[in-house]
C-alpha cells in the first residue's frame, strides 16, 4: 500500500515537472491611486522568457518589473502576457482603480475692489505656526494671469495660505480674522476651491517676504496698541 501511494506521489510530481507553459502573474503597489502616481508591478510569472505589459492606456512595457503613472482618473485593465518559446502564452489581468487627486483651486482676489492678483506667489501651510515662522512649507507656486493657482495631490487637511507680492499680501487680514488665510479640511478626490484675499500694500524697494510679514505685525501690534490706549483714555 505504502509503495503505492509513492508511486502515485511520484508520478504527480514527475507530471507537474513536465509541464513547461509559462504561468502569467504579477502584484502591485496599490490597485488604487491618484492620478500621477506611481504604481509599481512586481512581476510573480513562472517559466517565462520575456513579457508585455498592456496598462489600459494606450501605453505598453516589455520590462520585467514596471513603474507605471495614470495622467486621467477612471479604472484602467492592466494585463501581462507571459512568453517562452514553443508554448503557447498565459495572461494575466487585473483592474487600477485611478482616483482624481485631492485639489485645492485658489483665486487671489483684491479684498475691497475683488480684482484677480497675477503673478502672486502662493505658499501652504500645514498649522498656523508654520505659517507665522514660514516653516515646514508644503508647496508653493505662482498666480496665473486670472489670480489662480492649483495644487494637486495634497493631503485631506486644512492649509494655512500666505499670499506673497510687490504690492499685496495676505498678512495684516491674518489678524482679522483667521478665515482669510484658513481652509477647511480638504474634501479627498474632489476639486476644493478656496478664495485668498489680500490687501493692497506698496513694498518699500529691497524688501522680502519675511519682512513684509514682520512689518505687517508690527503695524497691525502698534495699531492695536494705539486702540487700546484709546479705550483706556476714554474710560478715565
């Protein structure tokens, strides 16, 4: 009986051993992402000499183990075909989930009379403190000729805004109220849109965005200063 439960063992074995096909497989970073981000296809095949990628977008590989970006959100059908000489191929297919990214649209906009501010340079922050110091900067860029700029794949949080040129900023409306340079938490995969306002402020020439900021406080403190003596004066 032993001998032959071994034979019949041995001859599975020898079978299995005979069969010389390619087996087509493969695994990946992540079956969901964002636009623009990478995705990396491990190859897992067996008995392969050489592959094709086919990533659902019009764009192929034949590289062993690909990175592959998606530039437009939808679910995409990446199959791998398998090759060896002699034998018929094996494919293997699975479906990328290709989110849009998180976005934040924001348009700078003149407080009083609300007229676009191109060419502004737009930096985010992730607390208050950061954006007081100018520490820990997540992204910056510059106003197009309507005032806008877009960030992509950002992170679902709120951002503090400061808003940067020769004759606005963002800096004095910071102390009014903390919404003019505050979002709300960013809504994951959708389009948020935000609106920065500034006020009109000619720089003194030679001077940076840091000493803008510090000016700013320093006239919005002495503002505050000289108000409070008011109030103390009239309630004598």
């Amino acid at each position: 009986m032993k001998n032959f439960i071994l034979f019949v063992l041995s001859g599975t074995i020898i079978l299995a051993g005979c069969d010389s096909r390619p087996q087509a497989n493969f695994t990946v970073s992540s079956q969901v992402v964002d636009e623009y981000e990478d995705v990396q296809f491990t190859n897992t095949s067996h008995r392969a000499d050489y592959y094709e990628w086919d990533f659902g977008d019009g764009h192929v590989s034949n590289e062993v183990n690909p990175i592959h970006f998606y530039r437009s959100h939808g679910v995409y059908t990446v199959s791998l075909t398998a090759f060896r000489d002699g034998h018929p191929a094996d494919e293997a297919y699975m479906d990328i989930d290709v989110l849009f990214p998180t976005t934040l649209e924001i348009t700078v906009l003149e407080y009083w009379d609300e007229y676009p501010v191109p060419e502004a340079s737009v930096r985010l922050y992730p607390t208050l403190t950061d954006w007081d110091n100018e520490t820990n900067l997540v992204i910056e860029a510059n106003t197009d000729a309507n005032g806008v700029v877009v960030f992509q794949g950002l992170n679902p949080l709120p951002y503090y805004i400061d808003v940067y040129h020769a004759s606005h900023n963002n800096y004095a409306l910071r102390d009014e109220d903390i919404k003019f340079i505050k979002t709300d938490p960013l809504i994951p995969n959708e389009l948020n849109s935000f609106t920065a306002y500034v006020d009109y402020y000619l720089e003194p020439a030679g001077i940076n965005r840091e000493e803008s900021k510090k000016e700013s406080k320093s006239i919005i403190n002495s503002q505050q200063r000289t108000l409070k003596e008011k109030q103390a004066e009239q309630n004598k």
